[in-house]
C-alpha cells in the first residue's frame, strides 16, 4: 500500500490539518526491537531528500500485541517518538550524515547514545495524550485547533 511505499507520489505518508486548512506532512516509520535489546528500535531509510514532511513519527513495538483492532490491543507494547523535520536535519548535521541518502537509525527511548537518540522526543502510546502532543514544535499547537 502507499504509506509503506513512501505515501502517495512518494512524498510522505500523510498530513496533519490545522483548522485554518494547512496541512504539514507527515512520515511514519515503524520497527520492532532489535534483536537481543529490551527497548532499542532500528528505523530504516528515513528520508529528507524528495520529501515535505515536516513531523516525524516512531512506532517502536517491544513485542506483538494480542490483537491490533483497538488502542488497548497495542497501547502497552508500543512506543511513540517524536522529531521535527529541523532538528532531525539538525541531528543529521551534528553527525556528519547525508541529507540525500535515506538513513538508517537505531534508537531507545531515554537515550542520547545514538546520533538521533537525543533528538527524538518517547512516550509509551499508552500515556499519549494532547497534552504531550502540544508541547511538540510550535505549529503543533495550531493542528489541535488552539
């Protein structure tokens, strides 16, 4: 389907609607645990170039849920995290990594180790709320209608 093949035209793989009408792009990469690691995700080929997203989104799974029909089915197994497209550019610089080819990372929840652990904001999906989502990148505020 299109949102695992880069969204429709490739661009990314879907947007949020403020209620003025903007839409800001989103990506959504997800992963299971790297074998042999409690917590620690692998992402693989987030891309920048040919893109407009401007959030990044990570869906860390530490196991297989029972079902995947209702948020309670997943809401304990699974981790969101958080990047806007200018720090994950920022974090791209600070490491000396291309913004041209796709990258690979390799990320846990409450660690700086990796070269975009630091810039990755986690909360378990069961303690997602608006309330954490608002304190995201300024233009956030303004998709939730404030």
């Amino acid at each position: 389907d299109c949102a695992q093949a880069g969204g429709l035209h490739g661009r990314g793989d879907g947007s949020l609607v403020a209620s003025d009408g903007r839409a800001e792009g989103i990506e959504i990469k997800g992963a299971g645990l790297k074998q042999g690691k409690k917590r620690t995700f692998a992402f693989k080929g987030i891309r920048v170039r040919d893109t407009n997203w401007k959030h990044l989104f990570l869906l860390g799974r530490e196991r297989e849920p029972e079902g995947w029909s209702t948020a309670s089915d997943v809401d304990g197994c699974m981790w969101l995290g958080y990047v806007g497209r200018d720090r994950y550019k920022q974090a791209l610089r600070e490491a000396d990594r291309s913004r041209r080819e796709p990258q690979d990372a390799t990320v846990t929840p409450g660690s700086s180790r990796s070269w975009l652990g630091g810039a990755v904001e986690w909360v378990r999906l069961e303690d997602l709320t608006r309330e954490w989502w608002e304190t995201k990148d300024p233009s956030v505020n303004s998709m939730c209608g404030n």
